[in-house]
C-alpha cells in the first residue's frame, strides 16, 4: 500500500485549499507579503506533489507596495465550474489594533497554468473568503466577519452572499450564518453538499497551539447550522511533542473511488514550540459516519503517516535545486518581497550565467527590497552561493540572507567600510533590534567570493572562501529559533527563507551578480 508521509508541503506551505478536477489534484497556500501570490501544487496520487507556476504574477493582480509584515496574501481557495478554475483571495494592508483591511478579489482561469485574468474586487468585511458552487449552478461567497468594537467578538461569524459569475458581481443580502462554537477565533470557512446536508468547515482556536478544524451543517443553505456534537473533526495535542502541531484550517477533496481526505496546515517546532519553517500543508484520511459527520481515520490528532488512495502517478521531474541562473526564467520556488519580477531590480540578461540584482531598500522596508529567496523547507541544509561585488560604499551591501520578515533575519553581507575597503561581516537583526555579532568585519581581496550558510534545526553557520583560499567560518553558530511564527509578542504568519539579496541606500542601485545558488539538504531529511 502506498503511503502519504506528513507533511506534503514542507516548509511554509499555510491554509490549504484542495480540488480535484477530474484525476487531477490541486493545492493553492497562502503566500503573505511573498511574490507571486499563492503557490499552487499538482498531484494525481496525493503523494508526490509538484509545484506550478503562480496565478498571481503581475501587479495589476496584487499590488503588495507597502504591504505589512505577514499581510499580503492571506487563504486562498481554489475552485472550479462552468469549465474554469475560480480563484479567491484576501489581500491584507493592515491588521494590528482594532481594524484590519482585508480585501478580497476573485481571479479565473481556463487552465490551471493560466492564464488569470485581472481580479474582480468582491468586498473588505473579513478574510478567508471563499467560493461554493451549489447544485443549481449558483455561487456563493463566504468569508470571516471583522467586528472591531469594543467589547465585541471579533470573530463576528461567517458571512454568506451570492456572486453572479456573469455580472462578476455579489448581488443579494449577506447572511450571517455561523456564530462558531466556544473554541472562538472562527474563520476558514468551506462549504460543501453532500447528501441533502450543507456543511460548513471552519477553523477556530486561532492558528497556534489552540488550533483546530470544526464542522457544522444544514439542510437550508442559510442556516441554522447544527455543530458537530464531537468537534473539533481535528485538532493537536500540545504535550504531544512528536505530534504535527498546530492542526487545523482545513478543505476536504473527495477521490474519483470515493474516498475522502483533508488538507490541513500543520508546523513542527524545533525547540520551545518555535517553528522556524513556518505552517507546512498535511494530508489526513476521513471517513463519514451513518449518522452522516466527518471524522478523521484515527481520531483527532494528525499522523505522519496516512493510507494513499493507490493512484498510479509518474510526476515530472522536480526543477533542481542548484540554480545557475541560465534560463529565460526563474524557477517556481523563487519568491521577492512584495513586488513582481522586472528588470528595473532583477535582470536574467545584463550578466549572462548570473542573477543580477540592482541594489534596492533596506531589510527593513516594506516597498522595495531587492531579495530573491526560496523557502526553507528542510531542518538541515547548506545553502551556497557565489557573488561578484564592487561596492565603494558603506551603504552598499550583498550577500546570503536568512529572513524571516523586516524585523528578524541573518544576512552575511559582502559591502565596504572606509578604513579596511571590501569587507565581509554578519547583520542580525532580532524583534527588530539591529546587532553585528562579529568585532569587526572581515577584509576581502579583489574577485568573486563565495557564501555559505548551514542550518541544523535552530543553529545557523556561516562561511566564505575567496578565489585563492578554502571555506573558514565566520563568527560563531547562531540561534536563528527567533525566525518563527511564535517568539514575538503579537503574532505572525509566514516561515523562515534563504536567498540571495542587495542593497544600495544612496539609491545608486550597485548591482550584485550571483553565479548560482545551491540547496543541499542532508539525504536524511524531508
């Protein structure tokens, strides 16, 4: 029997939102402040999974500029009818304090692999919307209600509306369907019809330890929705320490045999129930009981291990992991910050066999940085690179980033100093507070140079070589356990990257050259 080994997606993989179409499988994950928007998945055996390009790759689709720190981008759903695949998604500008903007666009397609057309603006009440297709051909828009009020559950419930897909616009009353259950936090909200029955899955707690997947349902699709005597359908236990945590946000796919699974985010700490990945994207098997609810296979609690439904799948060959830059186009798996690819900061052709990257703003801006990352989806790798760089000037920087967001990353940085020319040092940057751990940076002699960074779980190495010299260390191990969803005091969404960045902050835009970039994972880790 074949298996599906937890997690499917590793790395920062969050809210996942399945579809099958035919024998295909599709997953699209939220992506935050990253570019392109959403990251989708292709499988026909939910086992080996391989990524495809993103719907979201131009501006006029998302404009992040100025986007927060784990806004952008939040839960995407995937769909599909009248022949073409539906897209909806929550773009956030805001979220601390009282209010959050969230607003929310559908995209469509003919083709998975696009491409998508510009967005229709569906409306700013809440997040996490999504888009159910009833038996009779209507649609229907759900999302999460944002109550800002003192004194108010913020939650306020699930709001349910109509959407003409001809007119491209929402038409009749908004309905508040669901108030959740005593677990609070309720957002998430997929529906689904099944048996003369509308169910409503949505997932509460809020997305840490506390999270979970509940389930309700109907005969009426307006309600009122009877809530699952035995929720959560599925949850995690903290004080189980081998145990995928943080279970829950979850969308359900039925097989063509008829078998049923759930997708569902998930993290795994390293230590103190920090989680430098980020949310990962798991699969669990379920089955319906006689008197008709959802329950998963072996309980609650997620495996690491599920029974595959034995479909036969040859998937193409994975992009490589060693990029050298000599293609039309990035891979997939390449992500900037905030804005799209183009040639003002990011250039393929100036310097042939090399990335290219124009000096842009600081780590800590939220416009226009110049950093192209991957995600970190391994507890141990190196990571490797090699950069040619002139800079004439303090301001002037390139290197190998390890970045979690403006305000926590690690970043060995090739730039100049007045007294010792073309230097080498460490930038730590920690809530926010900016530290060089080394005494004084390292001079450099003329010509390229080389970059590593190796991560074992929560320690960080670094080391370098010039043309003429073999690797030595810089500085001491690091604890990179800050770069998490879970150290800071108000919370955060994303995952930890590697990658390449540069910065000019005279605004001269010094371009750095990388001849390639490796991902080396030890064998023995997924």
């Amino acid at each position: 029997m074949s298996v599906i080994t937890n997690p499917i997606l590793p790395g920062f993989h969050p809210d996942p939102s399945i579809l099958r179409v035919g024998d295909d499988y599709y997953i699209a994950t939220s992506t935050f402040e990253w570019f392109p928007g959403v990251t989708l998945h292709h499988s026909r055996d939910l086992v080996q999974w391989r990524q495809l390009p993103s719907p979201l790759t131009r501006r006029s689709q998302l404009d992040m500029i100025g986007d927060i720190d784990s806004g952008g981008v939040w839960a995407p759903c995937l769909s599909y009818a009248h022949g073409r695949f539906f897209l909806i998604y929550t773009d956030v500008k805001s979220r601390r304090g009282a209010f959050k903007d969230t607003h929310n666009y559908l995209v469509s397609a003919e083709r998975i692999e696009g491409p998508w057309s510009d967005p229709v603006y569906l409306n700013s009440s809440g997040f996490d919307p999504s888009l159910f297709h009833d038996d009779d051909g209507t649609a229907w828009l759900l999302n999460m209600i944002w109550d800002f009020r003192k004194g108010r559950n913020a939650f306020a419930g699930i709001a349910l509306q109509c959407y003409d897909i001809e007119r491209q616009s929402l038409t009749g009353p908004v309905h508040n369907i669901f108030q959740g259950t005593s677990l609070g936090v309720t957002e998430a909200p997929h529906l689904y019809r099944r048996n003369g029955y509308y169910y409503l899955v949505t997932a509460e707690g809020g997305t840490g330890y506390g999270h979970a997947m509940t389930m309700a349902r109907s005969r009426n699709l307006t309600g009122p929705y009877e809530v699952d005597p035995t929720n959560p359908v599925l949850t995690s236990d903290p004080g189980m320490t081998d145990q995928l945590q943080k279970a829950g946000h979850g969308s359900l796919v039925e097989t063509q045999h008829g078998d049923w699974y759930l997708a569902h985010l998930c993290a795994r700490p390293v230590v103190e129930k920090r989680c430098i990945l980020g949310r990962e994207t798991a699969l669990q098997r379920c089955h319906w009981t006689e008197d008709g609810w959802l329950r998963v296979d072996h309980g609650p609690f997620p495996s690491h291990q599920v029974p595959a439904p034995g479909l036969e799948w040859q998937p193409p060959a994975a992009e490589a992991d060693h990029d050298t830059f000599d293609g039309p186009r990035l891979k997939h798996y390449w992500h900037a910050l905030r804005r799209p690819f183009s040639p003002d900061w990011l250039s393929l052709e100036e310097c042939p066999g090399c990335l290219r990257l124009k000096g842009g703003e600081s780590m800590q801006s939220t416009h226009r940085q110049s950093l192209l990352a991957r995600r970190l989806s391994h507890f141990h790798v190196e990571v490797e690179t090699r950069l040619s760089f002139s800079p004439v000037h303090f301001q002037q920087m390139a290197g190998l980033i390890v970045y979690y967001d403006t305000k926590d990353h690690v970043y060995l940085r090739v730039t100049h100093d007045e007294a010792s020319g073309r230097c080498i040092g460490i930038i730590v940057s920690r809530h926010g507070q900016y530290d060089e751990p080394l005494a004084q940076d390292i001079p450099l002699e003329a010509g390229s140079v080389r970059l590593k960074a190796r991560i074992d779980r929560q320690w960080l190495r670094f080391s370098f070589s010039t043309e003429h010299d073999d690797w030595q260390d810089i500085g001491e191990a690091l604890d990179i356990s800050h770069l998490c969803d879970d150290d800071p005091d108000y919370i955060r969404f994303t995952g930890t990257f590697v990658g390449l960045c540069a910065q000019d902050l005279s605004g001269g835009k010094l371009p750095a050259d990388f001849h390639y970039f490796d991902y080396r994972p030890d064998k023995s880790d997924r």
